[in-house]
C-alpha cells in the first residue's frame, strides 16, 4: 500500500513582502491615528529670577546683617580684652619687652600658666564666634530663600507662569581653567539665554520689600 503523497506549499517571495507591507502600513495607520488624536502641548510660560540681585536689594536683609554686625562687634570687643591681657602677660615674661620676672620662679610659672590658659580661651571663643556666625548666616539665608520662594510662586501664580528659573547668565565662564572644571563650569549653567521680558526679578524685590515694610508677612 503506498503512502499519500505529501503536501508541500510553496509560497512566493511577492506574497510575503506584501504581507509584510500590509502588515506595516496597518501599524502606522494606528500610530498616525493615535497621534491624531493626542493634543497640541499648551506653550510654558517661563520666567527667570536673578538670586543675588534679590538678596542684594531685600531691606530684610539689611536689617538682619546689621544685627548680626551689632551681635560680632559685641563678641569681638571680648577677644579683643582677651588679646591684650595676653599681650601683657607676654610683656612680664619677655625681659626684651621690660619683663622683670625670672625663669624659674614661682610668679614666673604661675604667669606662665595663666598666659596658657587665656590663649586657649581666646583660641576656643574664637572658633566659637566663626561657628556662632556661620550658623546665623546660614540662618538668615534659609529664612530669607524660604520667603523668595513663596514670594516667586505667588507672582508666577497671579501672572500665569508655570516654571520659574533661577538666572545664572550673570555667572561668566572662568578665562583660565582645566578641561575638568570647564566642563564642570559649564555644565553648571541651566539658562543659556533668556530675554529681559521673562526676568521677575524686580517684581519679587519689591514685593517682598513692601510686605516687610507692612510688616504683613512672618
């Protein structure tokens, strides 16, 4: 008994290709109807604030840097006591500036001791004031970028911005430097370019400036 003779399906070259082409054209049908069918992005309204300019003109700053100049003044007038009763201690034990005391003696070892201690005093008080100061400073400056910031978002809120920018176009490239820190020096840069229309820097100054003359903000 012979077997059935198989069946073999040949199919041609141009069958397969305008399969293909079919199947492709029914892809890019779909995706120009999806395309279609997703709306236009609304333009951004952008609007750059310069940081140091503001910081610059804000009386609130300027009030609270007095302060602070006031609060040092104070603190240095102590250092400064401290600086001359060493100065004078050094003056005793020093026979080249008219000291009279004698290496060796008890008065000798006890001026000595107290002339130790008080430059460990002043050393300490003032590492402690530099501390003291950088805190205050670091201080004022949150205070101060947490009141630009709601002063910023009120003003992109009441004129329709949707981004506002921090401008750092007044930040020049270094003339001489490594390939490393230029590139860091320019990779640092958000804004390349921004027209004077789009700067708020004013309009935050002022406002802020006006609110701490009111005495309307915290």
């Amino acid at each position: 008994m012979q077997s059935a003779p198989s069946l073999t399906i040949r199919v041609s070259k141009r069958t397969v290709l305008a399969t293909l082409g079919a199947v492709v054209l029914g892809a890019l049908a779909w995706q120009a109807g999806a395309n279609a069918a997703r709306p236009p992005a609304n333009p951004t309204a952008v609007a750059t604030v310069n940081l140091p300019q503001i910081l610059q003109n804000l009386e609130e700053r300027n009030v609270r840097q007095a302060s602070m100049t006031k609060a040092v003044e104070a603190r240095q007038a102590q250092l400064d006591e401290l600086t001359k009763r060493i100065e004078a201690l050094q003056m005793e034990l020093d026979p080249e500036q008219g000291g009279t005391l004698k290496p060796g003696t008890t008065e000798y070892r006890d001026k000595l001791i107290q002339l130790r201690e008080l430059q460990v005093t002043l050393d300490a008080r003032f590492k402690l004031l530099e501390q003291v100061l950088s805190f205050e400073r670091g201080s004022v400056m949150r205070d101060l970028y947490l009141k630009i910031e709601d002063a910023v978002e009120r003003i992109a809120e009441r004129d329709g911005y949707d981004v506002v920018l921090l401008d750092d176009t007044d930040f020049t490239l270094p003339q001489e430097a490594g390939q490393d820190d230029m590139n860091r020096a320019i990779l640092a840069r958000s804004v390349v370019y921004r027209h004077d229309s789009i700067d708020i820097t004013n309009q935050v100054v002022q406002l802020m400036n006006n609110e701490f003359k009111a005495g309307s903000r915290p």
